[in-house]
C-alpha cells in the first residue's frame, strides 16, 4: 500500500481507515492516540461511522481516544479509565473526554488551553490550522510523556497532523490516515515543517516532493 505521504519515521495513508487498516501490519504499534468523529459534532463533515472505532477492538496496544463528554454518546469500547481535558476557557464544551484502553487505571486531567483561532495559537507557541477539531501540540505532547521515544503511535484519524507532527519533534514513530485529502496535505506539509533542516535538505536532494513524500 502506497502512503500518500512519509518520512524515515512515520507513513501518512489517504482513505478510509475501514479499508486501509485491513492492509496495515499493526503489530509493531506501542501507542494509539486519536481524536475519532463524534456522533454528534460535524457528523456529515467528518464521515462519522461507528465502523471506524470498533476496528481499534483488534489492536491490542494502549490506547488514548478523544470523545465527547455528553451522556447520549456513551464511549462505545470497553476501557480501563479515562483522563479529562480541561480546555482552560468558558466555551460550550468546557472539557472532554480521553478514554485509556488496555493501560492504567489511574485518573488524569491535562489543563491545556483549547486551540481555536490564531490568538490562542500564539499564546500556546502553536499554529492554527482552521481544523474544527485541531488538538494543541503541548496536550498530544502530555499524552505522548509515557511511550517511549523508540514507540510506533498509530492515529487513523489524523486530521490536520498534530499527532505526526509530535512524534516527529520527539523522535517517535507514527502512522497516520486521512480521509479527506485536503487535511492529507494540510498533515504533510506541517510533518514537513515540523522536520530539521538537514531533513529537508537531504528530501530535497533525493526528489522527494511535498505532497507525497515519495520520490518523482
């Protein structure tokens, strides 16, 4: 399977996780941490399916899932506890949710500030993306604290790339999927920002493009 995107560590696949996570050898993943779609927020934008999710049933690793804190849309998965984000401001949705499966049992609250325009992306050192679900560097950073810099972290929901783009500055592993194109080249090209410069230089060197990350 052909990646629409990559780098020495991680691969970005355009799809539907439905048919690309069949195709993928997920055994080397230490870490899944994803922000999934929710039932009831930007369902049609998102492509909620309820399919999705339940394939993370056959992954066995740790897992870190994003989800809405209303009671209607209860968590559909089993799990050993959850932790809160606390988004710091006194929007609608003042927190949410992030279920642990097969880790800990120990409770958390991450006090990050919710990343939803430029001016709160300058005060958390950030770029905003113009994603309706975009996540803070410094919140997926926390989440990432207890892996290893060696772990392969799975995210089949990647949106606009912060989990990649984290893993990249930590010298994680990652794989991530898309399925809308225009976040697939919003991903590939933060992931390629997100590189040093000897990184690029050597990209550039090899024909390497930046939508692809593949050679010409």
């Amino acid at each position: 399977m052909t990646p629409y995107f990559e780098t020495k560590l991680g691969k970005l696949y355009h799809g539907d996780c439905l048919e690309i996570i069949p195709g993928l050898e997920l055994e080397s993943v230490d870490l899944v941490l994803t922000d999934p779609p929710y039932p009831t927020e930007y369902t049609k934008e998102y492509k909620f399916n309820k399919k999705t999710i339940l394939l993370l049933n056959d992954i066995n690793s740790k897992q870190l899932i994003f989800w809405t804190p209303q009671d209607k849309d209860k968590f559909p998965l089993s799990y050993s506890c959850f932790h809160i984000w606390d988004k710091k401001v006194g929007v609608k949705s003042q927190f949410e949710l992030i279920y642990e499966r097969n880790g800990g049992t120990g409770y958390r609250v991450y006090n990050v500030y919710l990343l939803n325009s430029t001016v709160a992306a300058k005060y958390l050192s950030d770029v905003f993306t113009g994603h309706k679900s975009q996540k803070p560097r410094k919140l997926i950073t926390k989440l990432l604290h207890d892996s290893k810099t060696n772990n392969t972290v799975f995210d089949p929901f990647l949106g606009s790339g912060t989990t990649a783009v984290v893993c990249e500055r930590s010298k994680r592993k990652w794989i991530g999927i898309e399925i809308e194109e225009k976040y697939c080249e919003m991903a590939a090209k933060r992931i390629e920002e997100s590189l040093t410069v000897m990184e690029r230089i050597e990209r550039s060197e090899k024909g390497i493009t930046k939508k692809t990350g593949l050679l010409f």
